[in-house]
DNA sequence: GCGGCGCTACTACCT
DNA sequence: ACAGGTAGTAGCGCCGCG
C-alpha cells in the first residue's frame, strides 16, 4: 500500500549481520510509525591514482574480503572529483562498521589516491541516496509488518518502493513537550553524584500542564524519575524541547537514573535510552529532541541568554509577570516550606516559556531541517557550516560530485574587505546603501570555487582575473558553488513568489517566510563557509578573490557615487552612506546594475547620523524616529546597564536635539545617583563570556578572576559561561576587585570605578565629541556650554 | 617604588 | 565550531628616574 508519512527521524540497528534503517514517522492521523529498510548497503568510494585504471584496482579491494565482514561489492562508477570526470570504485559491504575497517586498509592498497564518503553516517547516507529529507511528507509504498514490542508505535511498515517527495505542505500537529528540571544546589551548581532532581516540570501544546515533585532526602527523586519517564511515555510527545536541555537536563536525568539504577525509558524504543549523538545533542529513539538554548544564542540582540530574557524578548513571558529566583538559591526556597510554593510557580513559568519558545523556534528549524536533511534535533546543535555542508553535500549527489574529506588543517588568513573612514560630525539626510547579497553575488558572477580555479595560463576570452590577485576562474561551466547558490537563491525567489499569494498570519505564510530565511542563511554562509579551514569544501584561494572582488566594487560605487555628486560618509563592506538626493540615488543604482552588474538598493534612510572618528560605530535617527545605534556602548553585552542607559540617552538628546542640555543634566544627576548608593546592583553588572576553560588564560582578567571565584562557591564553570561581576572597593587591581554579583553586597561596589570606567567613557564617547569633558560631566550644578549653545553656533558658523 | 608607554590578551561588535 | 576588520579595556613588562 501507499504510505504518506511526515519522517521525523532517522536510525538503524544491526539484525544479525543485517542492516536495517528505521524511519521514525507521522500518519496522516499525526500517529507515530515506523518504516524499516532492510534493503539498504553500507558503502564508500576508492578514488585510483591518475595513471591507475580503476577497473584494474578491482580485484586488489576484492582480495581484502574476509568471510566474517565481506565485502558484498565493488565495482567501477562515473562520477565527477572537483568537477572532473573520473572513473570511482564503489565499496558495498555488509554492516556499517565494515566500512570503517576496509577504508583503513583500502587506502594502503597501491593505486589507490583517496577513500571518500567513508565518513558519512550511515543513516545519512540512506536520506541523501534516497533524496528525502526529515521534517518533510514522504509517499512511499510499503507492506505492513510484524508487530514488535520493542517499538511504540502505531504500526509498522516495511519499505518496497522509491520515496516521492510530496512537496511543501504544513507540518502534522506535532506533540510538542516542554520540560525543565530543577536539582538541589546547596554547594552552588548541583552535583548529580550527591544531589537529586527536585522538581520535573512539563507542559505540551495540549495544553496541559504538570509539575512533579520529588520526595525529601537524596534520594528523593527515586520516584520522581520513573514518574518523568512514565508522563513522556503516556504523552508520547513528538517532540521534546528543553532549554539548554542538552547542556544540563538531559546529562543530569541521565547520571542520576544511571546511579538510582532507573531505566530512563522515554524513547519510542523500549530498548534505546537518551545518549550523546553528533553535535553534543542528546538523541531519543523516535523523538525529536531539541534544545531551544542552540537558537537562542544565534538572537545577537539578547546579550543574557538565560531563558527568562529571551522569552521577554520574543514576546512569550514577561519578566514582570513571572516569578524569579536566583538559580544559586532554588535549594532555600526548596527547603523552606512557606517558599516552596514560589518554587513550584517558578518551575511552571520556566516550563511555559519553553514551551513559547518553542513556538518561536520550531517553524524555522522545520525548513532548516528540511533543506539540510539534517533531523531537527541536530539542526540546531549544528553550527552553521556544518549545517551548510550537509546541504552541500546533498546538492553534490545531484551533480555526481564526490564529497571531499574533511582534511585538518593549519589555521590561514587573507585579506578582507574595506572599511572606509567615517566623516566624523552630524549629518543630515542620509541614505544607506547595500549591495544585495554581495558576497553569493560574486560568487555567482565569477564563476568562483575549487573547481573551476585555473592554475596557471588562461585567456581574458576564457577566464575571469581576480584584480590585484591574478587568480582565474574558468567562465565555463558554472562551478560546484556557482550551481548551489544559483539554486538557493531561485529557490528563494520562487519561494518568495510564492508568499505573495498568503495573508500574513496565515500558517502557509509563516512556513514559507521561515523557508526564505533559511534559504538566505544558507546563501549568506557559503564564503565564509569557503574560507573555513575546517570545511570540506574549503578553498582560499576563492576567499581571498570574493574578497578582493568585493572590495574592487565598493571603490567603483564609490567612485560612481562621487561622479554623480553624492557625498560618501562611510562604508563598510558592502554598504555606502551617501547624502539622500532622491535623482542621483536613483541614477547611482542604475549605473551600478549597468557598470557592475549587481543589485543596489537603499536599506534605510537617517534623518540625522553622528559619527565619532571610529569605524563601525554610529547612532542614527530613523524616518520613524527610532535611533539606531551601532557599535556603541548603548549595544554591547560587557558594559554595564546604567553606562548603557546613559549612553542612549545621551544618543538621544543629540539626534532629536529635543533638549541636549537634560543628556549633561542625566549624566550627573546618574553620577551622583551612583555615588548615593541609589543604582540598583544589576545595573553595575558586567557581563563576559568565558571562551577557554581557566587554566587557558595567560593574563589574568576580571572576568577571569571572578570566575575563579565562582569556582570556589562550588558553581560549575566551562567555556561559554557568562560570567557576571562587579567591581568592589578596595585596593590592587581591577581583577583582583571582580567579584561574581551573586555574592557581591551593594555597599562594597567601587562607585568610583563605575564613574570612571563605565559612565564618563559611555557619556564621553559621544559628548566629547561636543567639547565637553569628564570635568563638566562630573561637576555638580554649574552651567557649562551646553549641547544647545553648541550646536546653534555651528548652524551659525556655516551659515 | 611608581607613572607612563607600548605591547599583548581578550571580548564583542560590524558587514 | 562560517570569514576578516575594528574598537576598546585591562594587564603586564619595561624604561626612566639620583
């Protein structure tokens, strides 16, 4: 019969010496199946030395053939290496782990230049061969079988034809689970050697809602545990989501079953358990486990990542409607009764957001899923190469390429592109200006990529020369990057056509404006993918000629800009801010198209943008009368909150030019605020990420310094954490001062320090800029020339 | 012993 | 753990200084 299945995930096992490829599935009544393929062969390919004649190398592989792992075939394909036709021997054998025992003795056999694909996951490799994607509708025609006891599902089927893609349609209702878990931490970071897990919080888009508890002592989770497994497998969620679930819940739930001696059954397999898979995910047999924590931290504006500020951000739980409690003090309110109750609310609103978050998530992995063949919960653990890779090597099947290695190698540099020095001041009525893609862009032009690269002699006639390079790209045929990009951005086309067609609240709406997002994703990563050493597709010399090409042709819009009368402020990359003249605008964009042959347009327009003398900084006034600020301060994690704010506001008072002499005002009335004890501690909180473990680091640093602190308070510190202090009172230097915030008192902050090194510099930045100095900031009362006097007298002198 | 200087380490930003 | 370009803070070694 003809089965029509949304595939969810994809595994194997091994029946004897048979492979058999499980694909974990949804029915059109949203049940949980499962299509097996016995069918199936591992394989990889012999690539022969120049001069060797693949067919001659056959029965050299044969000979390696033991009885007990045979290899069941070899023989000689077409298939293309960088674009070039070569003659490839395809190695089957039996079970997966053969292929890694023969690769090993393949490439020791004389003839042979390289073993490829060898390195691919078996279950991958079915998804790629098969050309279907998870996160998709598949129709394939299949025989229902055996029951088994060992899976839950609704049925099972065996496969016995070719899958049909049954192109974009909405997703089943997916049974989506949140969960959160909450463990006794009296020693700082709970340890799962001594601590138990004291409340397991669910909700799933049912609607439901349960918060569990365990009983008091050690060992009070000996319950608890068994109660989680049984709630996931009575709810039979299709998808379970945590918040740095992979990080932290899932590893605790697991060591703690392990030394409880539970079974921590929560799979669709009766005989599979949470484990460690590729990415540092946490893999569940037949569910799609996703940590929402691995899309949060590509939201650049949210510069705390904890789950309470992200669901502000995105709108899914207010901070002022839900209750908080400092992670380092669950244990007090566990242990003191008459808070236990705030406890449990809390659980509930962290296990809601998640659930929100997931909401606000999910439809993107969806597409990203789909177009990567990446299940969604790897998607998300993936970094974004490796998630552009696996689309590659989709794309490369369709072309016959094989897939290169993934080869180590030395870390290497090249020159980038330009950034223009600002015309510092105000300016009024500015346009900004961006190259469209400009990157994938050139790519596609010039034809650029490891196969299509001439080393050597080739005519102006036939090749394209990099300026200033001399690297040569053929002109024909579209290389491997050309043909893939080519391919995401009509797909991005199409799909934007397509969009047109739906009102924007509609559910195809939103489908297929996450699908175009994530096409640009993917087009926007293939040149940094291409200069990434790690990439298997890595190729600088195509790096270095996109950039080389990107920065010939942001000199000539500048030089065409200029010719037109269009005054250049700054430039970065790929965009110019130019004076906003309505005609010359229009005729630069025309000159580019017919001069370059790339698209222009004007992103944003500023009624008025300042520039100090720094590159990549700027606050802006937009049309709306929002300001933009860029680069400053006022947008960076390290600074603190009330440096932040007085930044802005002094960004503020400039642009609107509402009333500047209140920036000076706020200034000091903040200043001595400070200095009266009267700023909250939170707004004195220095936020940096530790990016090695402790012992790494050769200076010391106060983020380092106060980590070290955070250590001996027993909390848990590994590369990635945000460590968050503050800068006491006392004497020595500024490390020797940071102290984690959590312990800090309000009465040991070092004002002074604030005053010097976070608000006068903020303030300063910008006011300088207007000859004011940290001695008028930092006076009280007098009158000083203010930002009023000052700008009128400038209006005066020009006029 | 200490301030100034130049350099390095480090982080987070921009495109 | 996709790229390079950039600004900025803090630490640290060195120099000069009777």
């Amino acid at each position: 019969m003809m089965i029509r299945f949304y595939l969810l995930d994809v595994s194997y096992e091994v029946r004897g010496r048979e492979p058999v490829i499980l694909l974990w599935g949804l029915n059109e009544k949203s049940e949980p199946i499962l299509l097996i393929d016995k069918s199936f062969r591992p394989y990889f390919y012999i690539l022969p030395e120049e001069d060797v004649d693949a067919e001659k190398l056959i029965p050299l592989i044969k000979a390696l053939s033991k009885p007990s792992s045979p290899i069941l075939e070899v023989k000689v394909v077409d298939r293309k290496y960088y674009g070039r036709p070569v003659k490839a021997l395809k190695v089957t054998t039996s079970i997966p782990e053969y292929v890694r025992t023969y690769r090993e003795e393949a490439k020791k056999v004389k003839g042979v230049s390289e073993v490829l694909e060898a390195d691919i996951r078996f279950s991958m490799r079915y998804l790629i061969d098969k050309d279907i994607s998870p996160s998709t509708w598949l129709e394939v025609e299949a025989v229902e079988s055996e029951g088994s006891q060992r899976f839950r599902v609704r049925k099972i089927y065996e496969v016995k034809g070719e899958f049909k893609n049954a192109g974009i349609d909405l997703p089943p209702p997916l049974k989506v689970m949140a969960f959160d878990i909450e463990a006794y931490n009296p020693r700082g970071s709970p340890i799962p050697e001594k601590d138990p897990v004291i409340i397991v919080s669910l909700a799933d888009n049912s609607g439901d809602l349960e918060i569990l508890t365990a009983g008091e002592g050690p060992k009070g989770d000996l319950d608890l545990i068994p109660q989680f497994t049984e709630r996931v497998r009575a709810k039979d969620p299709d998808i379970i989501v945590g918040y740095n679930s992979n990080g932290f819940d899932w590893p605790y739930l697991v060591k703690r079953a392990e030394l409880l001696g539970i079974k921590l059954d929560v799979g669709r397999s009766a005989d599979g358990l949470p484990r460690t898979s590729v990415y540092g995910h946490i893999s569940i047999p037949g569910r799609l486990n996703v940590d929402l924590y691995d899309f949060a931290k590509e939201i650049y504006e949210v510069k705390v990542k904890s789950l309470e500020e992200v669901a502000e951000y995105l709108g899914v739980m207010k901070k002022s409607e839900r209750v908080l409690i400092p992670w380092f003090e669950i244990y007090k309110y566990w242990d003191d009764k008459a808070k236990r109750e705030t406890l449990l609310k809390y659980a509930r609103d962290d296990v809601i957001s998640t659930l929100g978050l997931a909401d606000k998530f999910i439809p993107f992995a969806i597409q990203l899923s789909s177009l990567t063949g990446l299940p969604l919960d790897q998607v998300g653990a993936a970094s974004v190469g490796f998630r552009l890779e696996w689309f590659l090597i989709r794309a490369a099947r369709k072309f016959k390429e094989l897939v290169p290695n993934r080869v180590e190698r030395p870390y290497s540099t090249y020159k980038g592109a330009i950034v223009l020095q600002p015309v510092k001041g105000i300016h009024e009525n500015i346009a900004v200006l961006d190259f469209s893609s400009m990157y994938p862009s050139l790519m596609i032009k010039y034809n650029i990529g490891p196969d299509t690269f001439v080393d050597g002699e080739c005519s102006e006639e036939e090749c394209y020369v990099i300026p200033g390079l001399n690297y040569r790209f053929r002109k024909e045929p579209p290389g491997f990057y050309k043909n893939v990009l080519t391919t995401l951005l009509s797909l991005r086309k199409k799909v934007k056509e397509e969009l047109r067609k739906y009102k924007p609240d509609s559910p195809q709406y939103r489908l297929l404006n996450e699908r175009q997002k994530a096409l640009k994703v993917l087009a926007n990563a293939s040149y940094g993918y291409m200069g990434w050493t790690g990439a298997r597709w890595y190729f600088k010399e195509g790096a270095e000629a996109v950039t080389a090409l990107g920065r010939e042709t942001i000199q000539k819009a500048i030089e065409i800009a200029k010719e037109l009368g269009l005054r250049v402020i700054y430039g970065d990359t790929d965009s110019l801010f130019v004076s906003n003249d309505r005609d010359k605008i229009e005729q630069f964009i025309e000159k580019v198209r017919d001069e370059l042959g790339l698209e222009i347009k004007v992103d944003k327009v500023y009624t008025r943008v300042f520039f100090t003398e720094a590159k990549k900084r700027y606050v802006g006034l937009t049309l709306d009368g929002r300001i933009d600020i860029v680069g400053f301060e006022a947008v960076r994690g390290d600074w603190t909150d009330i440096a932040k704010d007085v930044q802005e506001k002094v960004a503020q008072a400039l642009l609107t030019s509402g009333k500047p002499e209140d920036a000076i005002e706020y200034v000091r009335r903040v200043i001595k605020d400070l200095r009266m004890g009267r700023i909250p501690l939170e707004k004195l909180v220095i936020w940096k990420k530790l990016t090695k473990k402790l012992e790494e680091y050769d200076v010391s640093a106060p983020h380092v310094e106060a980590a070290k602190k955070l250590v001996e308070l027993g909390v848990k510190v590994v590369p990635g954490t945000e460590v968050g202090y503050v800068i006491t009172k006392g004497s020595g230097s500024i490390s020797s001062r940071a102290v984690p915030f959590i312990i800090a008192k309000p009465e040991d902050i070092d004002t002074e320090y604030y005053v010097k090194h976070q608000i006068l510099p903020a303030a300063l930045r910008i006011l300088s800029y207007f000859g004011i100095t940290e001695k008028q900031l930092e006076a009280a009362g007098k009158a000083q020339k203010t930002l009023v006097d000052f700008l009128t007298s400038k209006k005066q002198k020009s006029k």
